[in-house]
C-alpha cells in the first residue's frame, strides 16, 4: 500500500517523520534549473492526455447525502479553466465481469510483513521493520494476521470470491536470516513458501509473488546501510535466484520491488523506514532499486524464464497530479510531479535514464548510470505493477521565494495540494481511516494512459488499489462487515481500467488491497483495508465482509444480469 497515504495515523512518529521545511531558492535561476546537465538525454515532452470529462447537469459526489452513486457511475475531476469540480458521470451501461477479457486476472493482495506474524519462528531473522515498531511501542509483526499457521484460510477466502490471483510477498529474511547466502539458507522458510504456493495452485488461484515489499533484514542494514551501499545488488541478485531455483515451479508473475518511490523517499528521507538524512540519500537508494531490480530481472530471463515460463516486473507508485489550474504553470508543475513520480523509474526501465526535468533539477545528487547498467537497466521488465489510491492537484512555487513545501521533495518547486476553491479534489472515505486518501478514480484512468503513451505501452496490472476504514472494535458484527463503500470504489476503479483499456491501454489485471484486515505501514493495526474482516482479538479468524460476498457474484459472469444492483448503496448480502 502506498505509505504516503496513511502515516498519519501513527501519531507518535508522524509529527517528526513528515514535517515540511523551509527552502532558501532566491539564489536559483531558471537558466540554471533548466540548463543541460553533462550527459543528460533530453527527451521530447510526452504525448499530453487530452482526457476531458463529459459535462452532466448535476453535481454528485460519491458518498454525499442524497444521492447514491450508481454501479455505472464514477467520479471524475472536470478542469474548467479557473476551478474544478467533483462529478459522478452516469454511464449507459454497468461495469460487468464479461466487460474484461477472460485471461484478465482479478486478485487481492498483501505482504509477507503485514500478514504472516511468527516473526521470531520458524527460523526467520529480523528485519527492519520488526526493531522500528518496538521503538514506537507498536504492537509488532509477532501476531500480523498470523497468517503462517492459517496461510490456507487464506487460499480459502480466495477461492469462495472466485479470485485468479493472490499478490503477495516473501520474506526476505525468512530464507536468508542473516540477509545473504554467506549468513545460510532457512530450509524451513523455503518449505513453509512452497506449502503455501501448492495451496493456492491447490485452490485455482495463481500466485503473483514480491521479492521485496519494505522489510530488509537487519543485517544488511547493519552492516551497510541497505540500499545506500551497492553491495545490496548482489545480494539482492542472490535472494532472488534463491526464490526462482525453489519457487519457479510454482510461482510465474515475479515482482522485483514494491513501490520503490516510497520506499527510498520515505525509508531515507523522512526516516520511516531504514534511517538516512542527507539530500541525496532518498536518489542513492533508489538508483540501487533500480540496479537491483534489472540485475534480478537479468537473471531470471537469463537463467530461468525459458524454462519456467514466468514473467518478471516491479510495482510503482501511480499517484496522479492534476494541474491545480489552467495556467501554463501549474500544468508545468503536475508534468514535473509525475516525471517526479512515476518517471523517476520508468525513464530509466524504458530509456535508460532518469527524465530530463529530474537531471536538471537535481543535477549532482541524482546519480549517473554505466554504459552497462544503462543496458542492463532499460528494457528489464514483461510488466509494470501500478500501485494506485489518490490523487493531488501540483501547484506551482516560484523559483525565486522561500516557501514551506508540502511536496515529497524539494526539488520539485511543486505544491501538491488536496482541494481548489475549497473543493477536495474527492471524498475521503466515509468510514474514517485516513486524512489523504482522497477517491478520485479518473486519476487511476489518466495515469495509466499517460503511461501507456509516454513509455512504450507495457503489460500493466493495477497490483493496488483499496480504500481504509477506521478500526472501531466497539462496533457490533454486523455493522464491521457492511462495507457499502468499498464495493462502491471497487466499482468506480474497475470503470476507469475499462476506459483506459478503451484508450489501448495494454491491461492485464486488479489486485484489491487487501485480501483482509492487516497491519499496515505507518497506521499499525489502526485501520481496515481488508475483504476479510480480521479478529484480532480471537486469533485472528477471518469473516467475509459485504464486499467479499458481492466479489463473488461479480466474477461469476453467468450471474451478473440478476446479481448486479442498480444503485450499489443498496446492495444486500450475497451468498
């Protein structure tokens, strides 16, 4: 899950770990920001989306009082020059299961951190997040979701919505506690994996497996900072031809990296991860991401592709930015958010270096590829997983004052902003949750088609996508399972990858985050993001909620005309 979203709600950290700052600019120019760098490739601008919504009548917002959205309605943001407002589209026909190709795989997901529990059994080392919630008092990765002994309630629950796939992930330091092959290999690591993957084959749900989902052993942190040193590379490298060599067989969607962006600019910036404080910390441990990744992927097309006949890819961010007017500079500013965000790796994995606005900006602290890393980087890649949840309108900070950032990093001279003229760019979720989950599907459309114009039109899976509710352990049963807006975000998102596979987007899948209740990154066990309803007062047991009963009507196709409700606020249970 995007982490950015919902740090909020680790009260104790968030002031010190998210504070914005103030930056000194009036000594930069233009002529220097934007002047060529030695050895930068300037690329030609992208296509522009020329995406417009169709005007309607009557404003709508989803969740708002009054009026319930329809299954066929989705909520899109209408720039109209000066403002912008919210608006549920009415569309002539539903969102249906026979509206995506058969072979397109629907899922939900998790990690191996948030889910597994038994951190200290069954041979498994530390990893970085296990010494970071005792820090903070957290309750730890010992309980999760405990899904090490009850890996196949987990196969089950996939299997009753009539799920493809289950995206998750493999402990890296439960097969190499010590973080490398040189500290030995955790036999009864590899055989729990290979119990749980034939679980899953066992029940018709393919496995889409994370190398790396945020939890670095210790170890590697201790001995040299992780991701900061390129020694990572290489042991990277070795714990991946670990997993192919014993899990090929059985496992054929790898994912290198999950959300390699928040990982390097949260773990070493803002220090919620693996601890780092200089400027340039975040762009070293990408650049190594992004090394690690291509020597992975290398490896596996080299070595075990033609035999296993799998398919290698990583899973970014795909948060959107929307000019927070119509001005030329603010559609300047969003351009830069987006090279910012989603260009920081997909340059790179397409045209063997970072984006030109990237080079000019942050010049000498964003490091320089090889000749042989540039080769080795471009192209290494069958797949883009996009991680999506929100959306920001980028306004643009002049180069030449001082100003309090609110942007991830300070080179980006942008203001990312959640409402204009006091209207939020959408709804947050009614149940609570979260302060920055702001829903805003259209922004899941237009990403996907700006990337499928800008890099090449590559396989893309939506690997993320949900929507929290805030834990509430007072509430009755009855009441925690009726998630009326989950299935009404499911619905709306799965409208946007219709109309971005109208637009020729290449899309192959949905994962909903999260197959059921866990704990999560920066919020602990504060929030809701499953299917599954998670007791984690009575060991955890698992209870299908609303959204888990509709999913099973919905994917079965030959049910959809009766089981598919007009107005989705008035869906009853579904056995």
């Amino acid at each position: 899950m995007a982490l950015q979203l919902r740090v909020s709600s680790l009260t104790k950290t968030t002031p010190s770990l998210l504070s914005s700052h103030n930056h000194n600019q009036s000594s930069i120019s233009k002529a220097f920001l934007l002047s060529e760098s030695p050895g930068v490739r300037k690329f030609a601008s992208p296509t522009k989306s020329s995406i417009r919504s169709r005007q309607i009548t009557t404003t709508r917002c989803l969740f708002g009082k009054g009026v319930v959205p329809a299954a066929n309605d989705v909520v899109e943001g209408v720039i109209d020059g000066v403002t912008t407002s919210i608006r549920s589209i009415s569309q002539p026909d539903r969102v249906k299961r026979d509206d995506f190709p058969l072979d397109f795989k629907f899922g939900a997901s998790t990690s191996a951190l948030q889910t597994e529990g038994s951190g200290s059994e069954g041979g498994r080392g530390p990893s970085t997040w296990d010494s970071f919630l005792q820090d903070f008092s957290v309750e730890g990765t010992e309980m999760a979701t405990n899904s090490y002994h009850k890996y196949k309630d987990d196969a089950k629950a996939l299997k009753e919505m009539g799920m493809d796939a289950y995206r998750m992930s493999i402990s890296w330091s439960r097969l190499l506690p010590k973080g490398s092959l040189s500290g030995g290999i955790n036999q009864e690591g590899i055989d729990f994996y290979n119990k749980f993957f034939q679980e899953l084959l066992d029940n018709g749900i393919e496995p889409f497996v994370t190398l790396f989902h945020f939890d670095l052993p210790t170890a590697l942190q201790t001995q040299y900072r992780g991701f900061l040193d390129k020694k990572i590379v290489d042991d990277f490298k070795d714990f991946a031809d670990l997993c192919f060599k014993n899990f090929g067989d059985k496992v054929k969607h790898w994912t290198t990296i999950n959300e390699p962006q928040l990982f390097a600019m949260y773990g070493y910036r803002v220090s919620l991860f693996p601890t780092g404080d200089k400027v340039n910390d975040p762009y070293d441990a990408a650049h190594n991401i992004i090394l690690s990744h291509a020597a992975a992927a290398k490896l596996y097309k080299q070595k075990y592709q033609a035999a296993q006949g799998g398919e290698i890819g990583i899973s970014i961010v795909g948060q959107w930015f929307v000019p927070h007017s119509d001005s030329s500079r603010d559609k300047e500013a969003a351009e830069r958010a987006n090279d910012f965000m989603v260009g920081w790796f997909m340059e790179p994995l397409v045209y063997g270096d970072y984006p030109f606005i990237m080079r000019a900006l942050v010049r000498d602290n964003l490091p320089m590829f090889t000749d042989k890393q540039r080769e080795m980087v471009k192209g290494s890649y069958d797949f883009i997983g996009v991680n999506y949840y929100t959306a920001r309108y980028a306004k643009d900070i002049p180069f030449t004052r001082e100003h309090k950032f609110t942007s991830t990093d300070k080179y980006q001279f942008v203001e990312q902003k959640e409402e204009k003229n006091g209207v939020p760019i959408g709804p947050l979720p009614p149940a609570g949750g979260s302060e920055s989950i702001y829903i805003y599907p259209a922004g899941l459309r237009d990403v996907l088609v700006y990337m499928k114009e800008r890099y090449e039109n590559p396989k893309f899976y939506v690997t993320e996508n949900g929507i929290p509710e805030r834990r509430d352990d007072s509430q009755p049963m009855e009441k925690a399972l009726e998630d009326n807006h989950r299935i009404e975000v499911i619905l709306s998102h799965l409208y946007a990858v219709r109309e971005a596979m109208k637009k020729g987007v290449n899309m192959k899948g949905f994962f909903i985050w999260a197959l059921l209740d866990c704990m999560e990154m920066g919020s602990a066990y504060n929030v809701r993001f499953g299917l599954y309803y998670t007791d984690y007062k009575n060991d955890c047991k698992r209870y299908p909620k609303k959204s888990a009963k509709w999913l099973h009507s919905y994917l079965k196709t030959d049910r959809l005309p009766q089981e598919q409700p007009n107005e989705v606020g008035k869906l009853q249970i579904m056995h």
